[in-house]
C-alpha cells in the first residue's frame, strides 16, 4: 500500500483520538478576585440614560438593551427594544448567549441602578465581557429623558446642550413637549445696526 | 469568532454572494476532480471506481474534525452553526429516490449541475428529468406533505440521536471511514485490477 495513505490515515486517527484525549471545555475562569475589584471600583460600566436613549433611536444593532426586572414589570412598562431577563433567571444556561457576548454589547436595565447592578455582577464575576449598567435605572430615565430640567441660568454650554439632547430624546419616546427652541440659550451676540446708508439724493 | 455571518462580522447582505463564490469553488473542484464524468460518478456502484466514496468520506471527516477543533479553541461558536431539520420520513425516501436516481444517471443534482456546466448531453438531460421531478413533486406536495413532515426530529445532530459525544463520534466515523477506504480499494483491485481513466 502507498505509505501517503498510511501517513495520512495515522495523521486522521491521531487527530480522532485527540479529540477524545482533550478535556471537557472549560467553563469559563471565574474572574480573579483583585480584576474583580478594580472593576467594581471603576465607573466604566454605566451608561447614561441619554447614551442608551440614543442608542434606541439609532436601533444600533450593537447593543442589546436587558431589562432585568421581573415580567410582571416588563409587561407593565418597558423601553421600546429592549428584551426582558429577570435577574433570577441569570444563571439559567438557556440564557447564557445572550449575557456573554463577545462582539455585541448588552446593557442592563432595572428601576434603579441596584438591581442592574447586581445582574453586571453576576456576569462578570463570571468572566463575562461587553456588560453595561444604565445608571439610575428607569427612574432616572423618567427624570433625564421623558421630564428633563432645564439647568441654570450661570450652567455651563455644555449642560445646555445635553439638556437639549434630553429635550428630542423625551419628544421621540412621548414625554415632556414641543417647547425646544425656548429653551435654547441664544448666543448673546452684540447687536449690529446698520447704519442706514444715505446715498446722495439729487435736487437740493 | 465564527461562523461570521451570524456573529455578524460580516453583513447578511453578503450571504448570496459568498454563497456564490463557494458555489463557484465547489463547482471548479468538482469538474476538476473529474466529478462531472458520470461513468466514474457510477462506478462507486458497479466498484470499479471509488473516488466518489473516498471524497465525501475525507470531506466529512475534516469537515468534523476542523469543527471540533476549531469550536474548542473558540474560533468558532457550534452552537450558531445552522443545522437543517431532519424528517426521518422523507430523508429516508429521498435517500432512496436519490439513490436510484444516482445509479441509473450517474450523476447527484451537484455533479449533473457541473457535467451540464461543461456542455455534457447526459447532464443536460439529467438537468431536464430533476426539473420534471421538482415539478411533479411540487405539484403533488399536498399529497405529499403528511408524510414529509412526519418524524420530525427538528435539528438533531447524528451523535445526539445515538447518546454518544462528539469526540467518540468523531473517532468512530475516521474508524469507519478508513476501514472503507481499505475495503473500497480491495473490491477496485479484484474488479479493475488495471487504472481506467475516462
């Protein structure tokens, strides 16, 4: 027989059994607890609600909105978009897809930022990447989006404008209402009157 | 990483393109294996000719192998990879229809669509009879439909149905695989003890 074949049926057979020789996949490594601290301890896991506002009217594909709350609540109020895992339902395998993403990104919803919080725990104690909490929960959400405040008089341009991102966001999700240009601060600009130009008028 | 399209790495819009391109590349490797030649297509049947058998065999045994590896180093994500449902009542029938059609044409709808491809007049009518079949089958898929739904088995992977894991599958099919490689290759010789090419 031609040793090709014979080199070539030891190659498959070493491969066949080295599949039955390689242990059972590994779960995922819980994360060491130091990592875990310092992650805790960052703030880089919130989102504002303006932030996942945005993210709802551009439907970005990217991120997956998570409302963790229990689906008496859900059905009760939700965001437009969202999909509802109940917190105790995190360490259900059927659901596992959707917690640990690795390209997408998922942010976690609740009434406050408690509940949302304990679910980006759970996950990423689990090794679990691309989780974000929407910071405040729906409660900040009705405050920022749907009935934004105006800020002071002496705020900042900056506050200015993300109250004016608040105001559009609360007129697409139904909230507050259609008073925008008021409330934009008029760059105080100095008034130029033109003199009126006099030309020279024949006759006297 | 993987499967790209579904981990969204790539667009969806993409899908009959690439889908295309494969088709273009299976087609090429077919016609160049001389796969588009329904006398050595027939002879796995007649055993004078075993290629066809020795082809899909490796194709499946790499095919699971690279699976298996690459789902284990996290390349890619198994449990995204479509697979097709089975009806154990029509894939049962179909494999019989298909197999008698393999035997009396010489060709499967694949290798018929590439002998066509390359202006061959049996392709062309093999082309011709699976067109017939699609239209009667369809025209009578009311009739049909009881028995094409029944045993459903949705998607179901062939170890699963056994009770058996993947790796010991996997070990069992190179096992069989190279065991009719051997035997294929000692019917060939007592048959057509001299190569024929055609």
């Amino acid at each position: 027989m031609n040793t090709r074949y014979i080199i070539l049926a030891i190659l498959l057979l070493a491969l066949g059994a080295g599949t039955m020789i390689l242990p059972d996949k590994a779960e995922k490594e819980e994360l060491p607890a130091e990592r875990l601290l310092l992650d805790i301890t960052s703030d880089t896991r919130f989102k504002e609600p303006i932030f996942v506002a945005q993210k709802i009217i551009e439907k970005d594909p990217v991120y997956t909105l998570i409302d963790v709350r229990t689906s008496d609540q859900y059905n009760e109020f939700h965001l437009p978009g969202t999909i509802n895992i109940p917190l105790k339902e995190f360490n259900n395998p059927e659901y596992q897809g959707y917690l640990d993403r690795e390209v997408k990104n998922n942010i976690f919803i609740s009434n406050g930022s408690l509940k949302a919080d304990q679910a980006w725990f759970l996950c990423r104690r689990k090794g679990y990447e691309n989780n974000y909490v929407m910071q405040g929960g729906l409660n900040q959400w009705v405050e920022n989006i749907l009935r934004p405040t105006p800020p002071p008089a002496t705020a900042s341009k900056a506050a200015f404008e993300e109250y004016n991102r608040c105001k559009a966001a609360s007129l697409y999700f139904g909230g507050g209402s259609m008073d925008i240009s008021t409330e934009v601060r008029k760059e105080e600009l100095p008034v130029k009157r033109k003199k009126k130009e006099r030309k020279v008028a024949g006759g006297c | 990483m993987g499967p790209l399209i579904p981990q969204e790495i790539i667009d969806p819009q993409w899908n009959s393109v690439i889908a295309l391109l494969i088709g273009m590349a299976f087609g090429f490797i077919l016609e160049s294996s001389g796969f588009s030649s329904s006398r050595k297509l027939a002879g796995v049947f007649y055993g004078y000719d075993f290629v066809v058998l020795k082809v899909f065999f490796t194709a499946a045994i790499t095919a699971a192998l690279g699976l298996y590896y690459f789902d284990y180093a996290g390349w890619i994500d198994g449990d995204l990879l479509y697979i097709n449902p089975t009806y154990l009542t029509g894939a049962i029938a179909g494999g019989v229809v298909m197999g008698i059609g393999f035997v009396l044409g010489g060709f499967c709808p694949g290798t018929s669509t590439c002998a066509a491809a390359i202006g061959k007049i049996d392709g062309w009518v093999f082309w011709g009879g699976m067109l017939v079949g699609v239209f009667i089958f369809s025209e009578f898929f009311p009739l049909l439909q009881e028995a094409y739904t029944s045993n459903a088995l949705g998607p179901i992977r062939v170890y699963e149905s056994l009770g058996l894991n993947a790796s010991t599958f996997i070990m069992i099919l190179i096992v069989v695989a190279l065991a009719a490689f051997y035997v294929a290759s000692m019917i060939q010789k007592k048959i057509r003890p001299k190569r024929v090419e055609f």
